[in-house]
C-alpha cells in the first residue's frame, strides 16, 4: 500500500474512534470544528470557498460571531420595535384624529356679530337706521352629543385596529427573529456538507491515484464540492437578508450580531377548537367591527334628527337718524324642513348599518379560512417535528454510527461513511425547516392571525364604508 494512503487510512479510523467516542458521551455525531476533530483531509487548494463566485458577495455586513455578551435576543428586539417601528405610532395617531373630530362635532357655533346700515343719505342724513346685531344659532334635538358620540365611538374602533397593529408588528418580529435564527443554524449545518464535499473530493482524487476511482468520479466530486459552496453561500445571504428584514422590522439599524433563542414549541400543541373560540371572540378585527356596528348606529340617530331646524335667534340696537331715535331690532328665524328631510342621508346610514353587519360576518368567515390554513400548517409541522425527533434522527445518527465502526473494521468504503453523514446532515436541515414552519404558525394563531408589521395602519372607516357625513356634525 502506498506510504501516504496508509497514513490517511490510519488518519480516517483515528475519526471514527473520536466521533464513536463523542457518540457515547451523548455529543453529536459529526466532524464539526466544535467538537475540536481535526479535518479528515485537508481542504484543496485551488477549489476553495472563496474561489466559488468571485466578486459577487454581500459587503459591508459581516457575519458576527458567537458571543454570550453580544447577542440579540428577542424581547429586546420587541422592546425596539414598541418605541422604533412608525406603523404603531401611526396608529396612535389616528386615535388621536378620531378624538379630534368628536372634539370639532360637538363645538356650538360661533355667533354672528354684523353692523347695519339702511337708506344711507337718504333726505342728506347718514342713514335711515345704522346698528349692530349679534346673532346665535341654537342647536335643536341634541344633535352636537350625537355627532360628539359618534366620532368616540370611531376612537374605539381606532383603538382596537391600534391593537390589531400592535400584534401585525409583534408577530412579524417574532417570525422574523425566528427566520433568522433558523438561517444561523442552517448555515452551520450547511458549512459541515461542506467539509463532507471536501472530504468526499480528496478521498476521491486519492482514489483516483490508487486507480479505484476513474475521472467520472473525479468530475462529480468537485461538481458537488462547487455546488455544495454555492448552498453556504446561499445560506449567508439568506441570513443576512432575513436580519436585514428584522432590522426593518424594528425600525432602527442593529449591529450584525448572533441571536440567542430556541425553535422548539414554546407550549404544548394548540387545539384547534380553543384556539377557534378564542380568534373569533378576542381577534381586534372582530372587536373593530363591532365597535364600527355601534358607531353605524349612532349615526343612524344622529341623521334621523338632522331635520329638526335650528333657531337662529337675532337682535340688536341702532340709531334711526330719519326720526332721531333709538331704537333695537330683534329676529327668530328658522328653517322650515318641507322637502328637505335629510331622507337620503337618513337612508344611507342605514344602507351603511346592514353593510357592516356583513361586514362582521365577512370577517369571521376570513378568521375562519386564514386560521384553517396556518393550523394545517401548523399541526404538519408539530407531526413532521415528533417524527424526526422520535425516528428519523436517531435512526440516522445510528445509521452513521454504524457505519463509522463498519468502516473501522474494513468491512464499508469510507465514501459510504460520507454518505451517512451527508443523509443524517440533510435532513437535520429538513428538520430545521419544519421547527421553523411550527414556529411561524404558532405565533401567527396566538397572535390572532395578524402579520404585515410594516403595512400602513388601518384607519377607522373600513374598505366599502358608506360616509353619510362627508363633514363632521
């Protein structure tokens, strides 16, 4: 036997000790920098990472490195979002304008103050009578509390849809911290294929000098060592964009830093009745629409006295220079509602009214069909998750076990050790992906269904809305 393919055959039985050894002292079984085992063949020179894809590399965002004292967490990042992200302050503010309004409706009018003068130079004296006048409208049939109630229970509706914000921005920074904290584990699991490609590529080239490989191999392998580059790079990019959006998030740039964090289900698995209740009797979309049926109503009381005239009352004093007295004026002036009794906007805020009661079912059928779709996804990904940790992965670790000791007894080629390992590798990835897709769905039904953290802030008035009062009154 060749003198150097000895020395690597006697290197290949050393990893298989350690890594039997790291199997029993209840470690992972894998060839990982962590676990302090040297390479199993140096990485080649002229097929390295930095040569896949020259040039074309996310600069200026370092990937950091793990340090307990420097690491995101996910209630800072909530914290931040709560003072950073402009979508909650936009819905404060929109609080804010429905208040203002119910302010504005329930002001009583100014008065009316006006100098008059009649028959100016007639027989050469300055006017027939010259005075002032001040006048009041009196508003009938409580129609400013009306319009004052109406536009506070608008506030109500605001407050809720305030609310319903808060959860889109709560429930995207956490699926997005969670994203990132799957593509950081994706990305380790993704740098040890790597070393399995590289390793693969050198036992193959060795191979090939022993004449127990020909070229075909050759050229697979550093094809799936080139291809396989191309997934961590792919990895890398991915969790930088996925901080990148997490940042956006926020709403304010954070420094490039590992997240601390677990994706293992923070509760035992959802029920889909409970949950059902409590989304259709709690969500903030269904309590906003109630509120809005509530505002419908007073709309309807406050246009069903919109005919009732005001007394516009008038009065004054003033010189009559004709007869050269003193002498006051006094008017009552009302409007008299003959054909004129506000029938179509009466009728419109009643149109408005049923509109919205479909407009509460219309909701829930959408509760219902959204909160379908995330528990099927959901109860998937709780299924998937039981699997692997209960069959899949052990029996995968076992497999590659196995074959670490059948390769220490010369009883399976070395590339079947790869091989078991690559397989085991991959579908921890898989794995990975699945905690992910329980997480995400997990947040989405605690937290009512609502995501869209940087959406513009809904206002009070909902799509299809029938304004009967395009002025506040």
């Amino acid at each position: 036997m060749d003198g150097n393919l000895f020395l690597k055959t006697l290197a290949q039985v050393a990893t298989a000790i350690c890594l039997l050894a790291s199997s029993a002292s209840g470690q992972e079984l894998a060839p990982t920098a962590k676990q302090k085992i040297e390479q199993l063949l140096t990485e080649p020179n002229d097929i390295g990472l930095d040569t896949a894809a020259p040039g074309t590399r996310w600069d200026g965002l370092a990937i950091g490195q793990s340090n307990a004292a420097e690491v995101h967490t996910l209630n800072g990042m909530l914290e931040l979002a709560a003072r950073s992200n402009p979508t909650i302050l936009q819905a404060q503010y929109q609080i804010t304008g429905q208040l203002a309004k119910a302010q504005q409706a329930g002001l009583y009018p100014n008065p009316m103050i006006a100098y008059i003068a009649e028959n100016i130079g007639v027989e050469g004296t300055a006017g027939e009578w010259q005075g002032a006048e001040l006048e009041q409208r009196f508003v009938t049939a409580g129609k400013l509390q009306l319009s004052r109630d109406k536009y506070l229970q608008r506030a109500k509706v605001a407050e809720h849809l305030a609310v319903a914000q808060q959860f889109r921005v709560c429930n995207d920074v956490r699926i997005h911290y969670y994203q990132t904290l799957a593509a950081q584990q994706i990305l380790d699991l993704q740098k040890e294929l790597l070393k399995t490609a590289e390793d693969d590529l050198a036992t193959t080239r060795e191979m090939f000098n022993a004449g127990q490989a020909n070229q075909v191999d050759l050229h697979r392998a550093n094809s799936e060592l080139r291809r396989q580059q191309l997934s961590v790079l792919q990895a890398e990019n991915r969790i930088r964009r996925e901080f990148l959006q997490l940042s956006s998030l926020v709403g304010m740039e954070l420094a490039f830093l590992p997240l601390s964090g677990d994706l293992h289900a923070a509760s035992d698995l959802i029920d889909y009745d409970t949950v059902a209740q409590r989304v259709l009797s709690q969500s903030p979309e269904i309590l906003a629409a109630h509120s809005k049926l509530r505002e419908d109503q007073i709309t309807i009381n406050r246009e069903s006295v919109e005919w009732v005239p005001d007394v516009i009352v008038g009065g004054g004093v003033g010189r009559n220079f004709e007869a050269n007295d003193t002498t006051g004026a006094l008017s009552v002036r009302m409007e008299l509602p003959i054909y004129d009794r506000n029938q179509g906007t009466y009728r419109q805020a009643q149109a408005d009214y049923i509109r919205q009661q479909k407009e509460i079912r219309r909701t829930e059928m959408d509760l219902k069909m959204r909160l379908a779709m995330q528990y099927e996804t959901y109860l998937s990904a709780a299924q998937h998750v039981l699997t692997y940790e209960e069959m899949i992965l052990p029996q995968l670790k076992q497999a590659y076990a196995t074959s670490l000791q059948s390769y220490k007894e010369d009883r399976l080629a070395w590339p079947h050790v790869l091989h078991s390992y690559r397989d085991y590798t991959l579908r921890r990835i898989e794995y990975t992906d699945q905690l992910l897709a329980r997480r995400t769905s997990e947040v989405l039904i605690n937290g009512f269904l609502l995501h869209g953290g940087l959406n513009p802030a809904p206002g009070a008035i909902p799509p299809g809305h029938l304004d009967a009062t395009p002025n506040p009154r």
